[in-house]
C-alpha cells in the first residue's frame, strides 16, 4: 500500500470515528464526552484554553487529572488573561503548556514592521496564534477547545466531535450545547477563575490590540477585531 493510499484511509477512518461519535455524544454531558476522548486517544488528548475563564480546564480536569492545557502566549495578552493563566497553574489539577510564537513582538516587528495587527491582522494571527497552535498539536492525535454554538453565527453549527482535514486531528467540543447561562451556573456553582475583562463589558477576550468592549446586546464576539470585517482568528477553521 502506498503512503499516500494509507493516509487516505486513515483519514476516512478518522473521518468515520468523528462522525459517528457527534452522533453518539449529542446532547451528552460534556464529561461523557470527554470521558470518550479520553479513552479513545489517552495521552494523545490535550485541551486548548485562552483563559477568558477555566472553565473548559476544570470540567476537563476533573475527568483527566494532569490533562495537557495549551495556551497560545502571543505576547499581547492583557495582564487579566495572564493572571487566569497563574491562578489555574497553581489551582488545578493540570498541566498548563504555554506556546509562545517563533518571534517576539520586537523581532516581528523588525521584521514586518510595527503594529502588523492593525495592518494584516490575518497575518499577525497566522505567526502569533495559529503556527505556534500547529506546533503544539503535533504531540497529540486529539485535541478539546470551549466553543459554544451559542456564542455566534459562524459557531452555531459546532458539532460535538470532527476531523480537522487540514490537521489530521480529531477536534472536541465538550460545551458547544451550554448556554451562556449554563457557563455563569458552573462558574458560580465550583468557583471556576474568570477573566475579570469578562465583568467589564468584554464578552470576548483575546488579544490587547484587537479586542474591545461588546456593546451592549450584540454578537459576543463584536468585540473582536471591531476595525476589520474579521471574528475569528483562523485556529477554528481547519
């Protein structure tokens, strides 16, 4: 069999798996789905966070003890992320993995010119976030990310398990059937730590230079890149 015809087949095979675990995992609780990621991939599994909140980490953490939790240190986070960042490596029982770009912001800068963000902001998320992501996940099969189908229209149709063609991953979604209220319950219920821009009108937090508040009533993530005809970074559209 050739390289290229096993490839394929493995992908069909993954493509398979997601499709019949959607099915199967719809309207479970989010730590049945994680249970089945866990025992599916084991140590191949790891879950990403952008620390807006913990609370994918600690639902994940509270099925896999240790768990890997990958998060993207672009360099350009508000000092609030990076305290969520501190207070789950220390509370939580997982192993926080912080990924930081080839370049700092100064060598990037050099290199492309100052504030690329406001320029090319596609491009600046493509070396910040979305590169040091792919090489992040080259030590797992699987990997968990918090979205919700409620959050916006381009989520609305998130489903519970897929294969990332572009990837050769398996992607899971624990909480795409929560609610925003479902969110603020678990917060509430085991004190999970949130982003305190969450209790300051950002509905949305990623990066400083291309994050402001959400007015009031509007989509979640209008906060996001609000100068650019732009609400997604690119990590979600594998």
């Amino acid at each position: 069999m050739s390289t290229a015809t096993a490839t394929i087949r493995i992908r069909e095979e993954m493509m398979a798996l997601a499709k019949d675990a959607s099915a199967r995992l719809e309207n479970q609780p989010a730590e049945k789905i994680i249970e089945w990621a866990a025992g599916e991939f084991g140590e191949r599994f790891c879950v990403t966070s952008s620390f807006a909140d913990a609370v994918l980490a600690h639902v994940v953490s509270k099925v896999v003890p240790g768990v890997p939790v990958v998060f993207l240190d672009t360099g350009l986070h508000f000092a609030e992320t990076l305290r969520v960042r501190e207070v789950v490596q220390r509370t939580l029982p997982v192993t926080v993995r912080s990924i930081r770009p080839r370049q700092t912001v100064a060598e990037q800068d050099a290199e492309f010119g100052p504030r690329l963000y406001a320029r090319d902001p596609d491009e600046c998320c493509f070396l910040r976030k979305i590169e040091p992501l792919e090489r992040a996940l080259a030590d797992y099969d699987a990997w968990a990310a918090g979205l919700r189908r409620d959050e916006s229209p381009s989520r609305a149709n998130t489903p519970i398990v897929s294969f990332e063609q572009a990837r050769d991953k398996i992607k899971v979604s624990p909480l795409a059937q929560w609610t925003q209220a479902d969110v603020d319950a678990y917060i509430s219920r085991h004190n999970v730590p949130v982003n305190a821009l969450m209790r300051q009108g950002y509905a949305s937090v990623g990066c400083w230079p291309c994050t402001r508040r959400t007015p009031p009533g509007g989509d979640p993530r209008g906060g996001r890149w609000p100068m650019f005809d732009k609400t997604e970074c690119g990590l979600h559209t594998a």
